[in-house]
C-alpha cells in the first residue's frame, strides 16, 4: 500500500519534470501528450472570445472553439494557458479572473472557480489534491501564488511572491515561479516548498524572467525578456535597456547568464526544452531559437525565421516544434509544425493563439 | 420633395393643447444642403418621438426607437452608428451643419448628444461626401437647430427619474420675438446602471449586478437669433458639455474595472445668412474644442487628448430660373490635434438641383485638399421620378471618401504605431428605390457601397500599426413603411421597418458587428390627450470576430404611455416608459449586457406666455 503510494507520487513527480510545467495523470500508463494538446487562443483583450482548440492525434485534425461548442457560452476573455491534469483540463483566463474546469474528454464544464483569483497565468499541479496558480494580482504588481485545493476546488491560500508571477516549474518538493514583472519589473525566480506552501529563498537572474525549464542534469534554465526603455517617440531606448538573457540555475544559484545584443521588443520567451532535455528552444523577434544546455553563447541566427510567432512548444511525443502564429487580435491565428526546421503541418485556430497544454 | 418624412405630428398637433402659435416662423439657419439629398433613403425623427426620448441621449433615441443599426458598450458605453454595414467612422455626423467626429479617432459617441439640445434629427442613407465631406461613406446624421419666432416667452422644466438610479434635471428659458430669440437649455443627467443580470459566464451561472457603469453628463446650450431685417439673420450658438463615465468590465471579468474617461467639450458658432434677390447667402464661422481623459489605475495609464477644429463655410444658393437651383461653397477647417499634429483642409464643393416636371435631379461634387494634397474627387448624381401620385421612383450614384484620423496617422506608444503613409478610403456608394404615398406610406432601397483602401490596424514585429489592408463591399435593402387609420376618437399608427445588409470583404468573408437582418415595429395610438407606443426592435446575429463566433439574434420590445395637461399658461406632459418589456437578456456585444426590465418615468412643466400682438 505505502510503496504504492511511493510509486505514484515517484511517477508523478518524473512525469512533471519530464514535460516541465505540464500536466499529466499520475495514475495513467500513456505519457503526457499522446493524446493530444489543447491551444490556447488568447482573442481580442475586451472582446470576450477566447478559446481553445484540440489537436487529436489519433485522427490528426484539429477542432476549434471545443469550450464555447460544448458548453454554449463564451471561454471568456484572454485565456493566458492549460494544464491537464486527472481527466481535467483547468483553462486559466486572466482578463475574467477564473479558471474555467472542463472534462479533458468531452470538454463539458465542471466548475468556474473565481473566489480568491484577481489575475491568474499558469496553474501547475504539485499534488493529487493540490495546485499552485501564478497570479498578477489585480494592479499587475501585487503578484502571488493561490493554492488551489483540487478535491473542492476552491483557493485555500495565497502565497506573496515578487511582481508578475508567470511560469512555475515543480522538481522534488520544490516549485520556481518565474516572477516576469508583471505591469512592472522583476529579475527573480521564487523557490515555495510544497509542504509549507511558503517561499524559502530566490534566484535573481536577468530582468523580467518569464518562462524556465529542467535539463537533463537537473539544472534550471530561465528565460528573460530584459526591460525596456523608451525614447520620447516611443523608440528604443537602447543605452537604457536591458538585454534579453538566458540563466543557467546549477544547485539554486545562477551559474551562467548568456545575453542576445540585440534589444527589440517583446524580447526573448517562451523557453522549452526537447525530450532528452540537452536543447533548448525560445523565441525572440517572432523567430525560433535553437541552443544547447552545453553551448556557451547564444545563436545568432534563428532556426527558424520565417514567420513571426506569438507561443511555442516543444511537441513530448514526436519533439516536433508547435510554433503558434497570431497575425492579430481579431482574426483567426494559426499553428505550424515543424519537424526540425521541416514544416509538416499546419492548422487554423482561433484568435491570437499564444501556447498549448499536452494531454 | 424630401420625400418622405415619418410623421406622427399631425396626429400629434390635432390633440394637443397648446395651438396657441399662429405665427411660427421657422428660419433654415444653416446650410441648405439637406435639400439636396434628392435620390437618397432619409428618415427624420418626428416629433412625438422626440419628445417622449426627450429625456435621453442620441443613442437611447435610435436604440430604442430603432432607427437603424448602432454597435454600442451598453447602456452608458460607447455607441457608434453603422450604416449599411459600413464602421462608426463612415458616418459623418453633423451638428447645424458642422461635423462633430473627432479628427483624433473618427468616431463621435452618441451618448454624448443630449435629445433635448436639439430640435431635428434626419438620418440620411448611403454616401454624400460631395455634399459632406470626409466619412460620409455609409450615411449621414444631422441635428438641427430652429429658430422659431414670434413665441413669447417659454420656460421649461423636466424632471425624470428610472430604474438603477436614473435620473434628468433639464430646464430651459427662451424668448422669441418677431426679430430676437434667445434661448438656454442646461441639463443634467446620471445614472448608476447598476442593474442584475444572470451572468452565464461561469459554471454554475450566478446571479450579478453590473458595476463601474455610471455616467454623468451636465451641459448647456445657449442661442441667439436676430433678423437684423427682413433679408439678414445672425445666428450664435454656444455648447458646452461634461461628461464623466465609468468603463465597465466585461461581464466574464469578476473584479469591477476602474478606468474612466471624461470627455469635456465645448462648441460654438457664428452664423449670417443673408437672402437677396434670386438667392441667399450663408457664412458660418464654429469653433470646437474637445477634451478626452482616459484612465485606468490599475496599469497606471492617463491618457489626455484634446483637439481644436475650427471650421469656416461660405455657401453661395442662387436661383438660376428655369426650376434649375445652384448652391456652391468653399470649406476651410483647421485641426489641431494638441501636441500631435495640426492640418489646413480646404474644400470646394458645387450642387446643381433640377426640377422639371415628374423628374428631379442633383449633380454635385467636391474637391478637398488635407494640406495641400488633393483627397479623392467626390461625385454625386442622384434622381427622383414622380411616375405616378402615390409612388416616386429615386436613385443616385457617389464617390465617397475619407481621410484618416490623427490617430491612424500618428499615434505613438510602445506597442503602437501610427502610419503616416495610409492612404484615404475611398467608396463607390449606388442605391435604386422608391416611395410610396399611398394607404401605406413607406420608401424601399436597394444599395450598394464598395469601400476600397479600409483602414485596420493589425500587428506587425510586435507592433499595433494601420494599414490600407481590406475592401468592403455592402449591398442590401432597407425599408419601412407606415400605416395610419383612426377608429373613432382613437388614431392609430403602424410602422414597420426592416433592412437586410450583406457586408463582406476582400474574402467575401462577413463583416463582424454587421447583423444581416434587422427590423423595428412601432404601434402607437393616441386617444384625447393619451398617447401610447410600443416599439419591439429584431437585431439578427452577428458575427463578433473573424473566427466566427456570433451574437445570437435577439428582441427588446418597448412601450410609453403620456397625458398632456393644461392649465391656463401652463402645459404638463406626465411620461412613463418601460424598456425590454420581456426582460430579455441582451448583449450588444459578447461580455456587455443590457438591463432586464426596467421603467423610467416623468414630467415636463412648460410654462408660455405669447407675445402681445398687435
């Protein structure tokens, strides 16, 4: 019984690390992915239609707008990501504060939850009954954690964290929260323990950290936009800038902080990390970047740079790369798949699609 | 020779009290441009409408009274018309002959015209730039004032009060002599709109009440006539207004929003007209300055923008016999844009008008130059045929255009860019119709308007930026009809009015925000000094973005109920209105719903005292 136990927590804990901030069902022998994925397409700030898509990969197609279709009612408005977990996908939707729980399967709506929510990002589950929801806070500044209790689902916590609180990674009891900076700035990486639910200690990396991702040697890489300046016309203003870097954690410090020369705005994101977890990918510009965990620098030429993309990930299943395109805030975007720098696939999804969640 | 004009004001005047004006002499003080509008679909608000909206915005008055398709944020939100398919800023919107629509952003929001402050509203369909100018793509408003001599003095005073904190203080004393009017309204309006609604964005469904929806508005009008002699007439007119909003959320969003916006504007003009043998001149000097303070505490945004328009028009009307009428004018308007940019239009414009037997026609054109550069030419032929007494046959034909806004070319933040390379939209706008004058009344058109060159902002390197990027093409029917039949004391009327619009673009995909059906079926009855309408208003779904999702149709149905009282000098007007009287739940767009059921009600005490004739 107590090994069984070990087993499933044991299972749960490689299975988070192997797809970092994803997402999968302890009990379930598939890995995360095989089913699927979900996209996340943000909409038009105020207008009220975002939504999500499935990529089926038994039939290979893509179906839009799932939620509104199933359920009959909008998503919402700017859904910011998805995390499957336990036969239930909890779609976070920053602008309406809520976190809309669907049945993985059929989509259906089990439960808003709203209660103790002010401006959610990711939600990560680091238990079988316990979740940890990065939240802005109403002003964009005031960032937390909400602990989100999955049996009643309903916030149980909040946990004060720097400003901007974005992506969170869980490795053994551990979670990092990558403190993006929200309406403002930050340069630092927040360490909860989940079993006190308190922060312990940071890791300050370079400003405005959004996204970080586990190696193969367990070492956590962070990703960070850099800050921006502006000149009166609204340009660059560059001697004042920050640049976008990427910082290698080894043991809970910052070992090594690799930057990009150039200044341009949105700055680098979205970091992800292939299967074997020895390359990562980011985007900076709307183009895609290859880098391995063992390179000393930054490339200088992109992967891929032909298109101009808004969301990226790294396919678990087939290390495809799901680049997500967002031509703008009104019209349907769209998902190109690449094997390599091989474009294999591509569909139309809904507005402004900015990532997905793998089932 | 406008054609037709809905009218309930001759079942109104036969029941009302006051008949004691012999000697209304209403003088045209502005441009006598509205006579040209041969050819086109024109609707004008009657008076009975006027005065039972009286107490509400222009935007309450189209809504609820279903003049054609507005896009509106709710009830104290943004409303914007869109004719025929076509963007707010495809409507030029003219106040005594001046346009009102902001040279920053294009569009003029609705909610800020109080129905009070004006004494006539014509929708006129389709393009008229040749007459208009700029943005007269897809139709054109124009509120008016009168003068009226000879009415001694009046004063007046309203009191309303409605549902969610509704409230209207209005006043306004005039005095009118044979030679001398002088009038000043003031008002004073809110509301809190904090209505419930079941909010179907989360599972289970919960009972709300909007919130951060409140508006304010108080302002004043004030004008002057005076008949220096028989053939001159000065005219001066001063608007100032204030009006401070609460930006709501949407309705998925569960923290009530916090930003707000303050538009503060005041506007004035200088008239002369001067008829003189075979002809008549108009000179118009109006100055507007208009203050837009945006907020939002929670990203610490103040946005603070201000512009100056000042417009000049010189127009020449001369008789030339031979029932053959020519009107010609020059238009200089400067705009400045206060701390962005500033811009010189010049504009010529010519409108030959024939009448000969059954046929009447109008030829126009306008020629304008934004700084020295030459906008498209803008043609305009249209005509009327009066083939039989009951029935009349009109078309037209127009080239249309608009210049772009401060905004679309100039605008600069850090996520967004102005483009100062865009070039003008340009239309092509044809309508064919008829008119009918017969057991039912009514006018039925056909359109289409080709809009070439649209203006969109879209997202480029991380960057919001506009761009010449799409064609639209409306084509559809509009048409109303009116029934009118007493039975015995009691006089009744019908209208219906339906309008079918297809707006697509370059993919022949639909327009969002553009229903395809629409239809308005007012009832009214008027029994001694009762009156009573109904109003149920049919908006068909609309798509709400270009992937697909839509607005499912829907219906709000209104009724009114007013007695008219008099007492020596003193006239009363008790009013009661109940709006979406099946308490329907209604959204104009996906997250802004309307209020349920909800009733407003009121007085208006006028108090005249006629002149002493001799």
């Amino acid at each position: 019984m107590k090994s069984k136990l070990l087993l499933r927590l044991l299972l749960f804990a490689s299975a988070l690390v192997a797809v970092q901030a994803c997402e999968n069902d302890p009990s379930r022998v598939v890995p995360v992915g095989a089913a699927g994925y979900f996209v996340v397409n943000e909409g038009g700030f105020g207008n009220n239609n975002t939504s999500i898509s499935f990529f089926d990969r038994s039939t290979g197609k893509m179906t839009n707008n799932v939620f509104a279709d199933k359920n009959g009612r909008a998503l919402g408005d700017q859904a910011q990501s998805i995390t499957v977990f336990d036969g239930k996908a909890y779609v976070v939707v920053q602008h309406s504060a809520k976190i809309e729980v669907i049945d993985a399967d059929d989509y259906s709506s089990i439960k808003t939850i709203s209660d103790g929510i002010e401006s959610p990002r990711y939600l990560l589950p680091v238990s079988p009954t316990k979740a940890y929801i990065s939240d802005w806070g109403a002003d964009g500044v005031t960032g937390s954690v909400k602990v989100l209790d999955l049996t009643s689902m309903s916030i149980t916590k909040s946990i004060s964290t720097g400003k901007g609180p974005n992506e969170l990674i869980l490795r053994e009891d551990k979670v990092y929260v990558a403190n993006s900076g929200g309406y403002d700035t930050d340069n630092t990486v927040d360490i909860i323990d989940i079993s006190t639910d308190a922060v312990t200690s940071h890791i300050t990396v370079g400003d405005n950290p959004n996204s970080l991702r586990f190696d193969k040697d367990g070492n956590l890489w962070v990703i960070s936009t850099g800050q921006f300046a502006y000149n009166e016309d609204y340009s660059i203003d560059v001697a004042h800038s920050t640049k976008s870097t990427l910082s290698k954690v080894v043991n809970g410090t910052e070992a090594a902080r690799l930057s990009i020369d150039d200044i341009e705005y949105p700055g680098a994101a979205h970091l992800n990390i292939n299967k074997a977890g020895d390359n990562l990918y980011y985007i900076f510009n709307g183009a895609v970047y290859s880098v391995s965990t063992s390179a000393s620098t930054l490339p200088a030429n992109a992967l891929i740079g032909d298109k101009y993309f808004y969301g990226l990930a790294i396919d678990p299943i087939t290390d495809e790369i799901i680049g997500c395109e967002a031509p703008d805030f009104s019209s349907p975007g769209a998902i190109y798949i690449y094997n390599n720098t091989t474009l294999s696939k591509t569909f139309t999804v809904g507005i402004a699609p900015n990532g997905v969640g793998f089932k | 020779m406008l054609g037709f004009i809905l009218s309930f004001d001759a079942l109104a005047q036969k029941n009302a009290a006051d008949t004691t004006t012999l000697l209304n002499e209403v003088v045209i003080t502005n441009t006598r441009l509205q006579a040209y509008a041969i050819g086109h679909y024109v609707q004008r608000v009657d008076s009975l409408t006027s005065k039972l909206s009286g107490v509400g915005n222009a935007a309450e008055l189209f809504r609820k009274f279903g003049f054609g398709h507005i896009r509106s944020y709710g009830v104290g939100g943004l409303t914007t018309p869109s004719f025929r398919g076509t963007g707010a800023s495809h409507t030029a919107i003219l106040w005594n002959g001046i346009n009102i629509i902001s040279p920053l952003n294009g569009q003029s929001d609705l909610t800020l015209l109080p129905v009070t402050f004006i004494d006539d509203v014509q929708l006129q369909s389709g393009g008229s730039a040749s007459l208009y100018g700029s943005g007269a793509i897809g139709g054109t408003i124009q509120f008016n004032n009168k003068a009226v001599f000879n009415q001694g003095l009046n004063v007046s005073l309203t009191e309303n009060a409605g549902s969610f904190k509704t409230f209207f203080h209005g006043l306004s004393a005039s005095y009118s002599s044979k030679r001398f009017i002088t009038s000043t309204k003031v008002f004073q309006a809110s509301a809190e709109n904090n209505f419930p609604f079941l909010n179907d964005n989360f599972n289970p469904p919960k009972k709300d009440v909007r919130q951060h929806d409140a508006i304010e508005q108080h302002g004043v009008l004030q004008q002057n006539y005076f008949q220096i002699n028989q053939r001159q007439l000065l005219s001066l007119r001063f608007w100032y207004q204030d009006n401070h909003v609460e930006i709501p959320e949407i309705a998925s969003v569960t923290i009530p929003g916090k930003s707000t916006q303050r538009d503060q504007f005041f506007r004035s003009m200088i008239g002369w007209n001067y008829d003189y043998k075979n002809g008549h001149l108009f000179v118009q000097s109006a100055q507007v300055h208009h203050m837009l303070d945006y907020r939002n505490p929670n990203t610490n945004t103040v946005s603070i923008t201000t512009f100056n328009s000042i417009i000049n028009t010189f127009e020449n009307t001369v008789d030339l016999g031979n029932d053959l009428e020519w009107t010609s004018g020059a238009n200089y308007t400067y705009e400045d844009a206060i701390d962005v940019r500033s811009r010189n239009r010049f504009a010529l414009y010519t409108a030959f008008k024939q009448q000969s037997g059954k046929w009447q026609n109008v030829l126009s054109a306008r020629q304008e130059t934004v700084n020295g550069k030459l906008t498209p030419f803008a043609p305009s032929f249209g005509l009327q045929y009066d083939a039989f007494k009951v029935l009349s046959f009109f078309g037209n034909v127009s080239r249309n255009y608009r210049i772009p806004t401060f905004n679309d070319l100039y605008w600069n933040d850090a996520t967004a860019k102005g483009n100062p390379d865009l070039k003008m939209e340009t239309s092509w706008s044809e309508e064919a119709g008829l008119k009918l004058n017969w057991i039912i009344q009514g006018q039925l058109a056909l359109f289409s308007n080709q809009v070439d060159e649209m203006i969109y902002w879209t997202q480029t390197a991380g960057k919001w930026s506009p761009q010449n990027l799409h064609k639209a093409w409306t084509r559809g029917l509009e048409s109303m009809g009116t029934y009118r039949k007493t039975f015995g004391k009691v006089s009744g009327e019908l209208t219906v009015r339906y309008s079918y619009t297809l707006a697509t673009n370059e993919d022949g995909k639909d327009l969002v925000f553009t229903p395809h059906h629409e239809s308005g079926t007012t009832l009214r009855l008027g029994w001694r000094s009762y009156y009573f309408s109904v109003t149920n208003n049919y908006t068909g779904f609309q798509y709400t973005d270009e992937s697909n999702d839509v607005l499912k149709a829907y219906d709000v149905a209104n009724a009114w109920l007013s007695k008219d009282l008099s007492f020596k000098k003193l006239t009363m007007m008790f009013m009661i209105e109940m709006n979406n009287m099946f308490n329907s739940q209604v959204s104009t767009r996906p997250g802004y719903p309307l209020p349920g059921r909800n009733f407003k009600g009121g007085l208006t005490i006028r108090f005249n005292k006629p002149i002493n004739q001799k």
